[in-house]
C-alpha cells in the first residue's frame, strides 16, 4: 500500500510541476532571404523563424497548419496534456502559460470537423435508443389520439371535440418535428452546439468552484476550462466511437459519450483543476449536473406550454 501511494504521489507530483519546454538560440545566424546577421529564434528584419529555408513540401504543410494555428503551436502537446494532465493543464492556460498550448475553441471546431469527417466517411450512425423509446411514445400517443377521435366520430354530437382532437395533433407534430429539428442540428454541427449547451456549464461551474483552493474561478475562465473539457470529451468520443462503431448521446451531460464516463472525465478535471479532494469535486459536480439538467427540463417545460397554447402550425 506504501509502494502504491508512493507512486500516486510521484506521478501527481509529475502532473503538476510540468515546465513547457522553451528553446532558444543564443547562437548568430544568417537569414536565408535578407542576409541580416541576428540572434535569437527570429529575424529582426523579415521575422524569418530559425532553421526554416526555402519553401519545401514541409512549408506548405505548416503554412496548411497555420490555417488553424498549429503551426506555430504545439496541438499534440496540448492533446497529449488533455489526456495526461487535463485540469493542470488548464489552470497552466489561464496562469499566462498561452503560448505553451494551443486555444480552446480553434482547436474543438479543429476535433469536431475531424469527428464529422470521420462518421461521415465510415458512415457511422448515431445511437438510436433513446429515438426508438421516443418515437414508440409519439407513436402510441398517435394511436391513442386516432382510436379516440374515431369512437367520437361515431357520435354525431361530438364534432367539435374531433376539431380541437385534430387541432391538438397537428401541434403535437409541429413540436414533435421541432424537436427532432433541433436535434438534427446538433448531431450536423457538433462544435456548434458543445458551445452553446456548455454556456450554462460555464455559469454553473463558476458559481459552484469560484471558491476553490487552488483557482478563484471567474465566469471568463470558466468559459476556457470548459472549451478544453469538450476538447478532451471529443478527443475521448473519437476511439470510443470506433470501438463501438455507433455515436453514443449521453442522457444527462452535453457530450457523445456515455453519462458515468463523461461524469468520471469531469471528476479528475475538477480535481486536478480546483484542488478539492475527489469526494468535494464529485459532490460539487452532482450539484451541476442537477442544476443543468433542471435547467434543461424547465425549457423543455416551457417550449411544450408555448406550444399547446400558441401554436405555430395549425392545419
């Protein structure tokens, strides 16, 4: 047991105290194109980087990764770290370590595009569980609707109900076509959505950790932490896609993995992050997610009233 904690803390120790390496060359150089004689990384006078000749296959694939920022900063790094070190590597981020890692939003629209890329190409679907409970409740609701409308055409004093049955079908279609709408849109534009379903998130996470030991979250970091934390869901989603060859929905938090998993990825997060112990990050985290989900059920609520009451297609 002595042997196991030593090594817990050992890589602990590692995650935390990782210094970026910054080279720098303090030799004199010539620059390839204007002969200007400098030391450093760069040349005063053109800003030619060091060690960079005339234009080869290599320059154009850098100059294909500067369309992303990638040439000029280290993404592998910065996803190796999402994986290895993922909540250090934020408070890094937001404690002026910017030019060690590569920002948050270019590189999720960067996954997501790739992710599509990828489930397009090998045309995997999407996990229809939750369609098929969905649509078999929308079904037999139809069915319960179309057997009592009709009985009630049977009876000649009833027309007035079988309009208002008819009325309130047509608009149990149009939400149910909204609804489906929306989350059409969101399986189509992945990076779209990560950010907007994680703007609650951010005001969520920056009253519940604004406290913390470690970082005083403020709503603007919380706005980076959780940028990066769809980043790793995403890079996570990628494998876990392809071992299970269909793209799970999780059935609480934002992301295309399963809820114990995506929730296990934010507890070490937080973690490492905040400087709580697991149990105050994990009870923390709880409290999020019920107040997200909460959230989610009354516009849910809300958006079904709006349309019983004014409905937009109404035959």
């Amino acid at each position: 047991m002595n042997v196991f904690t030593k090594l817990w803390h050992r890589l602990e120790w590692k995650q935390q105290h990782y210094q970026p390496p910054i080279e720098k060359s303090d030799e004199e150089h010539v620059c390839a194109y204007c002969n200007e004689h400098y030391s450093g990384n760069y040349c005063p006078q053109c800003g030619l980087q060091y060690g960079r000749e005339r234009f080869t296959w290599k320059t154009v694939a850098l100059n294909m990764m500067d369309l992303w920022g990638i040439g000029n900063r280290n993404v592998f790094l910065t996803i190796w770290h999402l994986l290895w070190r993922p909540g250090y590597l934020m408070y890094d981020y937001l404690r002026s370590k910017h030019r060690a890692y590569f920002p948050p939003i270019p590189l999720l629209v960067a996954i997501c595009l790739l992710f599509t890329l990828m489930v397009n190409t090998l045309h995997i679907t999407w996990d229809t569980d939750m369609d098929q409970v969905y649509d078999i409740h929308v079904n037999f609701e139809k069915g319960k609707s179309t057997a009592v409308g009709n009985d009630k055409n049977k009876e000649e004093d009833n027309a007035q109900f079988t309009k208002n049955d008819e009325l309130i079908n047509k608009q149990a279609l149009s939400l149910e076509q909204l609804l489906k709408a929306e989350r059409q849109w969101s399986r189509e534009n992945i990076a779209y959505s990560l950010i907007i379903s994680n703007l609650l998130i951010i005001f969520l996470a920056s009253w519940i950790f604004h406290q913390s030991p470690r970082i005083q979250l403020t709503i603007v970091e919380s706005f980076y932490v959780q940028m990066y934390i769809a980043c790793q869901m995403m890079i996570v989603a990628i494998p876990y896609t392809l071992i299970t060859w269909k793209i799970c929905e999780a059935s609480v938090l934002p992301y295309p993995l399963p809820s114990l998993l995506a929730f296990v990825i934010l507890v070490v997060d937080y973690h490492q992050l905040c400087g709580y112990s697991i149990w105050g990050t994990i009870w923390r985290l709880l409290v999020m997610i019920f107040s997200y989900t909460l959230f989610g059920v009354v516009i849910s609520m809300l958006l079904t009233i709006g349309y019983l009451f004014f409905p937009i297609i109404t035959g």
